[in-house]
RNA sequence: CGGGGUGUAGCGCAGUUGGUAGCGCGCUUGCUUUGGGAGCAAGAUGCCGCGAGUUCGAGUCUCGCCACUCCGACCA
C-alpha cells in the first residue's frame, strides 16, 4: 500500500525494533539530546514546544475548575519528608541527596523534590485555620527528581517535568468528588487532545501511591501492545493531614482535620503521543498539540511570485493556525520527508501550477492523502483536514487498543492469546487477593494496570485461583 | 540492581599481525537544479568515552571507571 510506503530510512521500522524505533524519533525530530548526567535530558525547542502546548490546554482546563498556581521550593529536609510513613518508604529509595552547601556539610540533609505532598502539608498547616479557609484549590508547573535505575527519554528519566495538583477540602465527599474530576479532565485532554483512547480506573492496592486512601488512573495502549499509565488522581483521605497536623474549625467550633488530594501528569504524555501514533516515517502529532500544524512547503521557489504567494498563504493562515513555510533551499522532496518525521499534521504545497489555477495541495499526516483546495477558502479546509487528523488518529488508536484488548477467564488463555496475538490489554476477573495478583504477573508476565469504572459487577472466578470473584482488572505490560 | 550490546568528525560506521586515522551522509562556498530526501566542483571538521598499565610506539593489548542502549526487577 502506498501509504505504508517508508519514506524516510533514517528511523528503524517498527516491526523491526520497536525501542530502537522509539529513540531513533525522539533523536531524529529533534525532541531531545542526551547530557551528561543520566536520565537527564535536554528537551529541545520543537519537544518543548509539544510540552506548551499541553501546559497551555491542561492549565486552562484546571482554571476553569477553580485552581490556582503556586510553587513550592525543590528541597524537601529529611524531618518533613519523614512524617508520613507510607509515603516516605515509597519515596526514599529513589530521592536525589542535597549533603553540603558549598563547602558547608548541612546540619540535616535535605531531599531535591520527588513529589511535594509534604511541602504542601506543611504549607497548609500554616494557612488553613477555619472551614472559611477551604477548599484550597493549588497546582504548580515544576521538575521532580527520581533517581531511576533505569531511563528513557520521556518515558522514565531522573529528572522530568510536570504539574502537580494538591487540594484540601472540608470534607471526604468533596475531595473524592475532586480526585474524579480531575482524572476526568486528565481523560477529556488525552481523548480529545492527544487523540488517544484511555481506560479510567483505580490502581489496586499494591499500586496504590504511597500515601495515599485511593489511587485512580488513565491507562493508555501504546502501538506495541505495552500499557503505560499516562496520569494518575489520589485521594488521600486525612492521613496527611494527621501526620502534618493540619486542622480547622469547622462551623460548630469543633477541630478536625481536612481531607487532600493530588494529581498530575508529565512530559511523559509526550511519549506516550509518540508511541500511541507514530509511525514509520516517524512522528505524528495531534494537531491541538503540535508546534507546526501547518507546513508549507513551496514548490519551484526560485521561479518568479512563488515565495511571495507562499508568504502571503503563510500571514494569512498565521492568524488561525501554528504555521511554519520552509523557504530553505532544501529541495521539496527533502522538505515533504522532514515534516513527516516531525509529524506536522497537515502540508500545504504551493507551486507555479497551483498559484495559476488559485488552488494549493493539503496533504494530511496520517494518511498520507492529497487535496487540492481552492486558497479562497483555505482556513476552512485546513480546519477541516486537521480536524480529520484528530480523528484518524483516534479511530486507528482505538482500533489497535480494541485488537489487542482479550477477555480471558483463565491464565492458559491469558498466555496463549498474548502469544497469538502479541501483548495488548487483558480483561480478567480478580478475586482481590494480591497473592493472585503476584501470581498472574509471574505466570503471564501481565500486571494489574487498574479497576476499570464501567464493566464492574460481573459475576465469575478469579482468573488465578478460580474463587468466586466480581471484580474487573485490565492486565498488561507496563512502560 | 542483575544480564547483554555499543562508545572513533555533527550523524551512521570502517580501521588488518600494535607503526601516528578513513568512508558515507551532513556542514561551508560556488554554479546548475526544484511536484517525494537533487547534481558537479572546491573546502572545513578528531583529547579514537575517561583514567591507569604493558610497549621504543596503543584507536588497536590488559585492568578500572563512566556514559548510552536493550532485556528483566522497581517506578509517572
């Protein structure tokens, strides 16, 4: 088929390699470039510029529902991380060390940031007296650092960016009612956004965040089959506050504590946007997210009004859309290869044939497929086509994750069709006990990824001791 | 943290029994090209990952370290 044709032989194929695959795009699009430091990377200007935009739709999106932005310091001393037990044994293993300042040793050691419940514990201690001080509704844009055996660009580094959400609330029902809508408007982005189905669930026991009364998630399916946990809403109940000693009056003059949350997502969702859609020729990119959603590509720029009908196209459509025109001196060949690597959703080709005629050639990511479009109503046929692009992302996203997703009731079925039909989502019942859970990983190389919302309520047998069980999990290979 | 692989020009790689470093792409300049990674010509670019050791001499041999990468275990 002429649209599974490779283009571009800078990128290993998919089939061939997958991880291979994966890096070869982040290097290659110009996402990222190594340092000296593992697991740290640079996040290069066309990355980052993936990464605003996701700030500037998710920020909005958590404005509209009442929050704020603050930001907490990096260091964290050792006494406060300590206070709550679950959560600094969760944490400690992997948390970077601050000894010395300057040529000072530090009379107690001081942790760079992993997650900041406890600075926002220690925060709200100071600040919420009376039920008159809450809710407090408060996010940051920061970098954590989580020193990692293991690293990959996007996916698991040492250091890596995101925001984090912490609310306090008067009451249980408030913050639950904040921990699903929060993993609701995490859902809505990926979905609608990112163009990428995810499955909304809570984590089990055994995955829960530590610290936290209740773990939630959204879990996506990459291309390969593997599940990667793509954002994540905990409800913490008052355990925190217990341990921070955070209490207010409430409207019968009696002290009690508040209940939290927290909630985030990271540069990791640029991974997942990588894994989820590209392909051979290399990135593609949701348009609500893409740096470039345009690229117009002019064709015999030396010939006379070429470039200057290409410059008015680009002014006119900058008013609507992120456009870039490469007037390099590349040839057009180069140029169609380069912005398909970089996954710019929609090309505008503009030769002496098309300015003639009043008409330009889109040409959409994805599918690689060819319109001629008059430029009197340009705007419109690019809204159209980019609209297009989110949708055919969306639709091959949820076809792959519908193939790979089995209905199996035994761990002989989980195996034979994960061999059949390659890794991929399982749907099994669960009895709850978490030796079963231990079990079906052993024996099946899948976790638990979560407790899927809809879907609940079967009756049948845990997939692994064959007790009555009712309860949903998603298995899989996780990132 | 365990197991494998790889470190030589910006990128991809070659480098023989140890003898003082090369190819392709890219880059620079010029001309010709331009509807799917253009052609010719002339150039520039190296702490051969880092540190010891063996040797008259190390990209090459020995030891140690570091980084990247893949597969596991752990995690956003």
């Amino acid at each position: 088929m002429a649209d599974k044709q490779k283009m571009v032989d800078a990128i290993t194929s998919m089939d061939e390699d997958f991880a291979k695959w994966y890096t070869d795009i982040v290097k290659k699009a110009e996402l990222i470039d190594y340092t000296s430091v593992k697991g740290c990377m640079v996040i290069r200007p066309y990355g980052y510029a993936i990464w605003e935009n996701m700030q500037k739709i998710l920020d909005g999106m958590f404005k509209a529902t009442g929050h704020e932005n603050v930001c907490m310091p990096m260091f964290i001393p050792e006494s406060l991380l300590n206070k709550e037990k679950d959560h600094v044994e969760g944490f400690a293993p992997e948390v970077a060390w601050v000894t010395h300042g300057g040529n000072e040793k530090l009379e107690e050691r001081l942790c760079v940031r992993p997650t900041s419940e406890t600075l926002f514990c220690e925060h709200y201690a100071n600040i919420v007296q009376s039920y008159r001080d809450l809710p407090k509704l408060y996010n940051q844009w920061v970098s954590v650092v989580r020193w990692e055996k293991t690293t990959r660009p996007f996916l698991r580094s040492r250091e890596f960016l995101w925001q984090e959400g912490h609310t306090i609330h008067a009451t249980a029902q408030e913050a639950i009612e904040e921990t699903e809508r929060m993993l609701n408007v995490y859902a809505t982005f990926c979905e609608r956004d990112l163009a990428m189905p995810v499955v909304k669930g809570r984590k089990t026991d055994s995955d829960k965040f530590a610290g936290a009364e209740a773990t939630y998630a959204i879990e996506a399916l990459m291309h390969d089959g593997k599940a990667l946990q793509a954002g994540t809403s905990h409800y913490f109940g008052d355990g925190f506050a217990k341990a921070f000693g955070i209490q207010y009056l409430d409207k019968e003059n009696k002290l009690v504590h508040p209940h939290q949350t927290s909630w985030g997502v990271t540069t990791r969702l640029i991974g997942a946007v990588i894994m989820t859609h590209g392909d051979d020729n290399g990135l593609v990119l949701p348009p609500a997210v893409a740096p470039v959603q345009v690229a117009i590509i002019p064709i015999a720029q030396h010939k006379e009004g070429v470039l200057d009908a290409a410059r008015a196209v680009r002014d006119r459509l900058a008013e609507k859309f992120r456009v870039k025109l490469d007037d390099s001196d590349n040839s057009p060949g180069w140029k169609f290869s380069e912005y398909e690597m970089r996954g710019v959703p929609v090309r505008l080709e503009l030769g002496p044939r098309d300015i003639e005629a009043g008409n330009c050639v889109l040409v959409t990511r994805h599918n690689r497929e060819k319109t001629v479009v008059a430029l009197d109503n340009l705007e419109e046929a690019i809204a159209q086509k980019l609209q297009e692009v989110r949708d055919g992302l969306y639709a091959a996203a949820l076809e792959n994750r519908e193939k790979r997703t089995y209905d199996c009731k035994t761990i002989d079925e989980i195996n034979a069709k994960l061999a059949e039909n390659g890794d991929g989502f399982v749907r099994a019942l669960w009895c709850g006990d978490e030796a079963c859970e231990d079990k079906v990983k052993e024996l099946t190389g899948v976790g638990s990824r979560c407790i899927p919302f809809d879907g609940q309520g079967q009756e049948g047998t845990c997939v692994c001791c064959g007790k009555p069980a009712n309860t949903l999990v998603y298995w899989g290979k996780a990132y």
